[in-house]
C-alpha cells in the first residue's frame, strides 16, 4: 500500500460496463450484487481487470454510451 508500482499488471474488480471501480458489493441472498457508483450496473458479475483494461472499457463506455441504453 502506498507505493506507485501498478506496472506488474496487478488486477482490480471493475463494472463490465464501464469500467469504474467504484463498487459496492452488497450481500444479500444466497449471493451478493455488486452496484457500479457510476452507471448504475447492479449484478453479480464483475471484471478482473488491470488498469489498461480498465481504461479500454471505461473509453468504450463513453463513446458508445448511448448504444448501450436499450
Ligand atoms: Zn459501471
């Protein structure tokens, strides 16, 4: 903690949506949901990604936004 070295390819659980790490995993039931603070996005599926990735879906995300409303 603390130390500036997220080159090793180090993963974080971010929205398959958007790509935020800002989650909330709430327990409930038998399993728990995971809420995106950003979209929205509320399910039990969540992305192991490092900081590229992350940043792929988070472009992806805002480019084709309006795509993804259904
Ligand atoms: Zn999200």
């Amino acid at each position: 903690m603390g130390e500036d070295d997220n080159e090793a390819g180090e993963t974080m659980q971010v929205c398959p949506v958007c790509g935020s790490t800002d989650l909330y995993y709430e327990a409930g039931g038998v399993e728990g949901l995971y809420h995106c603070k950003y979209c929205g996005y509320i399910g039990s599926f969540v992305v192991d990604a490092n900081e590229e990735m992350a940043k792929l879906i988070r472009k992806e995300y805002d480019s084709g936004a309006t795509d993804i409303q259904s």
